[in-house]
C-alpha cells in the first residue's frame, strides 16, 4: 500500500512548482507522439441521469464513433438539481502501455487554469494547467505492474508485447455544488495524470505523463446547435437518429 497521505497531494503538488526553475536532465521535450508514453486521452461519456451535448453534425454517428472520435474537449453538461438528486459523468483514460511497475493514476480539475505550467513534466506532450489553489483530486488509482512476457510467432505475425488498457470511473455529482456554479456560469478543467507509484511516494512530480485538458460547462438544457448524448446511447450502440428536442 502506498505510504502518501491523500490530505498532502495538494502540499506536495504546490511543492512540485519548484522544479519549474529547476534545470531539465531528462532529452528534449516533445518529439513523436506516442499514446501511453508521453501522453494520456481523457474522455466523457454521460452517466446516470446525465446528459452531454453534443454538435449536431453527430446525429447519425454510431456510439463507438461518437466517444472516440466526436467528443469534444469542451463539453456541455446538462443537469438539473431540482429534478435529479444523483448524476454522475463516466471518465475514462486511455491507453496506458503495459510496465513493470507499479503506476498511480490521477483524474484531478480546478476551477481555473494557469497561465503557464506550474510544474515542469519533460516527459509529457501536455503540460499540466490546472492551478494548484484551486485543484481538487476525483479520483486516484492504483495500476498495477503487469508482467511482459515474449509473444509466440504465428503464420500471420505477433502479439505487440506491450498491450494498452483503458481505465474507466464513474463520478458522482454534488447537484447543489452544480448549481451553484451553474449561476455564476463557472466551468471546471479536468486533467489525468500518470506517474510511478515510488515517485509518486516520494512525492516527486516531474516525470508525470498528462492528458489534455477538458473543459466542463454546467447547463439547464442544451442550446439548439447541440443534440443530447444520454445513457442510452452509450448501451445502445446504432446508428439510428436518438435525439430529443
């Protein structure tokens, strides 16, 4: 079990800031892109009682194409608080690569971004932009070491040894807390991030790998340049027209 006390994420992020006049031992940042190793894909799917908004050019785009493809980075929420006591949205972070290491796994928003990175992450395309005073964590996760073992030869070729998974997590709501928020006409920004556990224990962020930042508005209903994307959707994967207005 990991020795870090959740209650000191915030302090030994703040910490991290630090490192940004600290000098960069690691190769050049950037170069290719690479899924899992130097950059994570954060996406929404709606759950119970959610709805998201999408753009009307996904009307007929079956679900799998939708989640994967369409989704956008700024997102629309509908919920309304005096109908619903529950709601929930569906994270999910993908791909990580197979290590033999344990990793942790965070999924962390603030209400505002800063104007440049508060912590230095070389290792990683997306530098992290949420601000600090402002961070909470939704949730944090444990991903095991998986162990690599060679892939047996076949006539039409081989298994690639280092297989990619998805990490998906529901997120209850606080409907007052969105209401609230949703009169002030306020937004979060969400961010995933991935680092070693023994890094992470000794409280060391810089080698952290980031997803882009997402961006999530609160709303009554959805504008009329958007369609609704519910539940049902998601379990009914067609390509039939599902909307309502």
């Amino acid at each position: 079990m990991s020795k870090f006390k959740f209650g000191n994420l915030k302090k030994s992020l703040l910490g991290a800031t630090l490192l940004k006049s600290a000098p960069v031992l690691m190769g050049k940042e950037g170069g290719k892109d690479q899924l899992g190793v130097n950059y994570l894909v954060l996406e929404e799917t709606p759950g119970r009682n959610t709805t998201i908004c999408m753009p009307k050019e996904t009307e007929n785009v079956s679900t799998s194409e939708l989640v994967s493809q369409w989704i956008p980075s700024d997102l629309m929420v509908v919920v309304n608080p005096f109908e619903r006591a529950y709601t929930e949205i569906v994270f999910s972070v993908r791909d990580m690569v197979a290590d033999d290491e344990d990793h942790i796994l965070l999924l962390a928003y603030s209400q505002k971004l800063t104007p440049s990175p508060d912590i230095a992450t070389p290792r990683s395309k997306n530098k992290f932009q949420l601000d600090i005073n402002t961070l909470e964590v939704l949730g944090m996760y444990d991903i095991p070491a998986q162990s690599l073992f060679p892939q047996p030869s076949t006539r039409i070729g081989s298994a690639n040894v280092l297989p990619r998974s998805i990490v998906s997590f529901s997120v209850n709501l606080d409907t007052l807390a969105l209401s609230i928020m949703m009169e002030k006409r306020e937004s979060i920004y969400l961010q995933a991030a991935l680092l070693l556990r023994s890094e992470f224990d000794a409280e060391r962020f810089e080698n952290m790998i980031l997803s882009e930042v997402d961006t999530i508005s609160f709303v009554r209903e959805c504008p009329e340049d958007r369609q609704e994307f519910v539940e049902s959707d998601v379990v009914a994967d067609t390509k039939t027209t599902r909307r309502r207005y």
